[in-house]
C-alpha cells in the first residue's frame, strides 16, 4: 500500500497548509506548471517526488521532468501529462496516450478546477487535482491525497482552502 499526495499548478508557490496535507504522504505527484524548481526540491524533502512540466515552466524545468510519465505502481498503470482534458473532451494527444497505454489512472492539470471522474467508455479514473498555488482563474487552493493498494484507489480526500487573492 501506498499514500500519494497529489497536486498541480502550483506556479512556484507552495502554501505550508498544503504541505501539512501532504505529510506523511509516500510519494507527491506534480501534474504541471511547476513554476520553480523550488517547489520540487521543497516537495522532495517531503517524499520521493514524481513531475511533469506545464505550460508555464521554463526550460530547467522541461529538462529535468518529462511532458508524460507513463509508469507502474500498486498494480496500477498511471498517466500523467499537464494539458489532457477530461473524459469525453482530452486533448487529442493525451486521447491518443491513452488508447494506445490503457492506464487505470489519467491525471491532468491545467484548468485549476478539481475533478475526479470516470471515463467508463476507456475503463479508467480521470483526475484533476485543480491548483494548489496562488496564480489563474481558482478561487480555491485544492489537491488531492488517496491511497494504491493492489490495483485499487482507496480512500481518496481533498485538501480545499479559499485562495487569498
């Protein structure tokens, strides 16, 4: 069993209330638009770290973590990019990853809004953790923590505290 904590958009600032959420976590995923290596190496203190880079991360950033990570764990497979989109609406290229890979998870970024949702039609859950930091449209700081335990996602919380603009 594994406890992940997962978050997105973090436009290089990281609140301490979401790194109290994000403790004791195993793992943290980041799912793009990073914003400073800061927050990764903030994060890495924390947990064995896992990132893709957004739209908005510089080219230090793009070195060091991939647009896709596609990778194994609990017997699951997982999917991560920045830009998806979402069950019936995923940007063509992540709509292409995922037929052609079939993970258990997809997890996207980008739109800063929370989601957590089936795509019974390609048999897997799709998950936005929304924006865990202070820049874009949000009016919510959100991310995601859940559990993987033999091909399973299990007990699945959401840290949300109003953003101060």
């Amino acid at each position: 069993m594994i406890k992940i904590g997962l978050l997105s958009d973090t436009h290089s600032f990281l609140n301490p209330k979401v790194l109290t959420f994000l403790k004791n976590c195993d793992e943290i995923w980041h799912a793009g638009d990073i914003g400073s290596e800061n927050i990764i190496i903030e994060l890495a203190k924390h947990a064995k770290t896992r990132a893709v880079y957004g739209n908005i991360d510089a080219s230090i950033i793009r070195i060091q973590h991939p647009k896709n990570a596609i990778f194994l764990i609990e017997g699951m497979k997982i999917y991560m990019t920045h830009i998806g989109g979402y069950p019936g609406r995923y940007f063509p290229e992540a709509r292409k990853i995922i037929d052609k890979e079939k993970p258990d998870i997809f997890i996207s970024g980008h739109s800063h809004i929370l989601k957590v949702m089936p795509d019974k039609k390609r048999n897997l859950l799709h998950i936005n953790p929304g924006a865990a930091g202070n820049n874009g449209i949000h009016r919510s700081i959100t991310c995601i923590r859940f559990t993987l335990h033999q091909g399973k996602i299990d007990d699945l919380e959401v840290f949300d505290i109003p953003r101060k603009v």
